[in-house]
C-alpha cells in the first residue's frame, strides 16, 4: 500500500515547486523583458512580497548593477542579497516595520524622470509587509481594520478594496509615485482568478475600487459602525481623480506563476506516479466549513477503481469566533477530518496547506489528515469537537500529529488541497 502522506508531501512539493520565482521571473524576464532606461536614466528594482528574495537575486542577475534596489518580504523569508537592501515587514497584520518598509520603497521610486526605469517584482503577502497610511490615518487605525476583515472571514479580494483605499501605497499607488518614470512589474499570483489590482493589493496597477465601493463593502458585512473615527472620515471623503485609476500608460505588467500553474504540476506529478489525477476545482473559496463540504461531498461522487488523488485549489476564509490558534488551511483539514470520519470509507488522506509554508500566526503550513485524526485527539485527553468551536485547529492537529510544516518557501500563490484515495 503506498505511503499516502509521503505522496500528499511529494505532491504538495510539486506545487511549491511550481511557483518557484526565480525560475518564473528568469523566463518571463526572457520573454518580456524591461523597458529600459532612456539616455542617461536610471534603473530602479523594487521588489515586494513573500518571495522578494529569490525574485530580486534573480533580478540582479539578469540585470545587473541597478542603480537602485529595495526587496521588502517577511521575516521567515528574509535573507541578504548583494546589492539589494532588504527589508523584513509584519504578516498578516502590519506593524512599524511595515511601515519602515513602506517609506523605502516610496523613497525608491520618488523623485524619478521619464528616461528611468522601475522594474517591479510582486508576490503574495504585500498588501501587510509594506504600509502607507493615507493622509489623517495612522498605522493603528489600518491595523484595526485589517483585524476586523480577518476576524469577519471577508475575501481577499474584498480586503484588498478597503486596504486600497486607505493606503498611498496600494492600488497604484507604487505607480502613481513613481511617475512619470516607465514601470514593468513581474507578478507572482496568490489570488485565485489571478486579477492583478488584487495581488499585494496591487501597488503598481489600478485600484480595485473607489472609496464609495469599500465604503459599501463594510456596510454590507456590518463592519462600518466599528470602524476608527479616521477610516470612516476618509471613506467618505470624495476622492481625487488621480487616486480613483492608475495612468496605466507607461507601465506593463506580467503574470509570471499561479495557483493553477501549481495544481497542474501537481496533477503531473500524480499521474507520473502512477495515480489517476484530477483537478476538481481550482476556485475554492468562501467559509471552511462549506469548503470541507465540498472537498467530501466531490470525493463521495467520485467513482474511483484505481488509486485516486483529487486535487483542489484556492484561499478559504475563517470566521473567528473562538479565541483559539490556527489558521484557514489547518481549521479546513480539521472539518475535513471531522466530516470524512463518518462519511469516507476505506483509507484516504487530506493534505491541504498554504504554498507560503505559514498558515495565518502559526509555524505550520496546514494539515495533513485522515480517517482517524478525530480518535488521535480523543486519545491525547481533548475533544476536537471543543477544539474546533474555538478555532484552536493548531492545538487539534498537534496533538494528532497531522501538523504540515515546511518552513518558509520563499514563495505564495494561495493554497492547494489533495485527497488521496488507494485503490480498493
């Protein structure tokens, strides 16, 4: 019988694999190289995100000697790179460092000319690591809202349209700064459907909205009332025409790696293996309870002969109402194993884990389950059912032993889930 959390591993690898930036930058550098600097302009290479490391290293490779370069990404994946300054921001929640990291990168790109050039090099985690607060708002304002966005469960994509608006970094904001100098980014996607104004809360492409639209936003989800004074000012205040869109004129932007990309190597590295594969969906989303419900209900339809391994892709949400530790990949394997305890026959495993290598404020990636995750917890003294009403998965995995950690991965498109079913 195969060693079915080996392969979840080796296929979880495979998609991390998938994304690795330099390789995607390298061939998209190829592909679609840089607007060059004019005459006697300058280069300048900013880069942002989870995976700035491995992105500005190949960056300064490939162009060499910038006159400027600021790589800004997370304290798990810092690390030097000649001739860059690097910089650590906070993820998920911003804190000063992020702000420090914001003022470097507008420092940048501030003062530039129409013959210099930007180079932009953007991945996941942006919108956090680097902070600037619109004018009247500060650093704590932004965080009260960001804790409430994640506590309410909403999307990212709607998080980032309310991060955008409050920000002079976001939403074009990278763009709007630099100009009139000629900007190409390089973007590594972390959201599902891959809109570009979305990844990082996109610093160097239009906004996702206006402020009427965020202001609608937390309307709707009933966030506005508990809102900072500030925010709920600002929102209201008609902006500026320059701020409602980025003048895209003297920019051009690549995607150069996805979350599908993944789910497709991983579905190569299946079937290499000899495992019959198939992606199920690539746009899983929404709450983690009815996520789990699909990823169970998609395996009961399935009629499978041979060993099966049903392939997932996307970014779930939590809504926090307990006080417990974890993080959407590890409370998703956790309502996994709780549902497919009484409705899986057979042996099957559950991977599900952020590419990232770090799901929400925890050393894990997510989880990795099975059939008898539930009784491993039972048997340590505790009962899931309490640990998961408390969002406390990270306590619940641990004490089963089904915890997924990779460490740092140096880079982040969203999350990828396989279930693995031997043949009967």
């Amino acid at each position: 019988m195969p060693d079915l959390r080996k392969t979840a591993r080796d296929l979880f690898a495979a998609a991390v694999a998938r994304a690795n930036p330099a390789a995607a930058l390298a061939e998209s550098l190829q592909q679609h190289p840089p607007l060059s600097p004019h005459h006697n302009g300058r280069l300048i290479l900013i880069a942002l995100g989870k995976a700035a490391v491995p992105m500005m290293r190949k960056a300064i490779e490939i162009l060499p000697n910038p006159d400027i370069a600021v790589a800004v990404t997370n304290p798990e994946n810092h690390a030097d790179v000649t001739g860059a300054e690097v910089l650590a921001g906070a993820h998920p929640v911003p804190n000063s460092m992020s702000v420090a990291a914001g003022v470097a990168l507008r420092t940048a790109v501030s003062g530039l000319n129409p013959n210099d050039s930007v180079v932009a090099l953007i991945s996941g985690g942006g919108s956090a690591l680097a902070v600037a607060p619109a004018t009247g708002l500060t650093l704590a304002d932004k965080t009260m809202v960001t804790d409430l966005l994640l506590a309410a469960g909403i999307d990212i994509t709607q998080m980032n349209l309310v991060r955008q608006q409050l920000s002079d970094l976001k939403g074009g904001g990278l763009l709007r700064c630099a100009r009139p100098a000629q900007v190409t980014s390089y973007i590594l996607s972390d959201v599902i459907g891959d809109d570009l104004r979305a990844i990082a809360s996109g610093p160097t492409v239009a906004p996702l909205g206006s402020r009427k639209m965020a202001h609608d936003c937390l309307v709707s989800h009933g966030l506005w009332g508990q809102l900072p004074t500030a925010v709920r000012e600002h929102l209201s205040t008609p902006e500026s025409s320059s701020n409602v869109s980025a003048d895209t004129s003297a920019t051009r932007a690549h995607l150069i790696g996805s979350n599908r990309h993944s789910l497709l190597a991983m579905q190569e590295k299946a079937s290499s293996s000899g495992w019959s594969a198939h992606i199920v969906d690539d746009a899983l989303t929404g709450d983690v309870e009815a996520a789990a419900e699909r990823i169970v209900s998609a395996t009961l339809a399935h009629d499978f002969r041979d060993r099966t391994a049903l392939i997932f892709g996307g970014e779930t949400t939590v809504q926090l109402t307990g006080s417990g530790l974890g993080g959407r990949n590890q409370e998703l394997a956790l309502h996994v194993a709780r549902l497919g305890r009484k409705s899986l026959r057979g042996r099957w495993t559950f991977l599900t884990g952020g590419t990232d290598g770090r799901d929400g404020p925890t050393d894990a990636a997510g989880g990795i389950v099975d059939g008898n995750t539930w009784q491993r917890i039972y048997d340590k003294g505790a009962n899931p059912e309490d640990l998961l009403s408390n969002n406390d998965s990270n306590t619940a995995l641990s004490m089963a032993g089904d915890l997924l950690k990779t460490g740092g991965t140096g880079t982040n498109v969203a999350d990828v889930q396989v279930m693995l079913l031997p043949e009967r």
